[in-house]
C-alpha cells in the first residue's frame, strides 16, 4: 500500500502537481482536525516528565 502511495507522489510531483511533503502536510491537517482531543495545544499537568 506504502509503495502505492510512494509512486502516485512521484508521478504527480514529475508533473508538478504534488510531492509527499504536501501528501504529509494535508494528512497531519486531516488527523489534528478529526481528532482534536488527541492534538490538544494544551499541556496537562500529569504530561509534563520531570
């Protein structure tokens, strides 16, 4: 599946459409905005390592 994703990136970054940084950015804009629970900004007191 990895070497799907991989070749479709190349293709279309030959072309100038897209490269696998832009598929990367557009997945962790995806991910933060479905789950913004888990992406929270906010550090929580039990998180912090000391």
């Amino acid at each position: 599946m990895l070497l799907q994703v991989v070749f479709h990136c190349q293709m279309y970054a030959e072309q100038g459409r897209f490269n696998m940084s832009d598929v990367i950015a557009t997945l962790q804009e995806k991910l933060i905005r479905r789950h913004p629970h888990v992406f929270e900004a906010e550090t929580l007191k039990d998180d912090v390592q000391q």
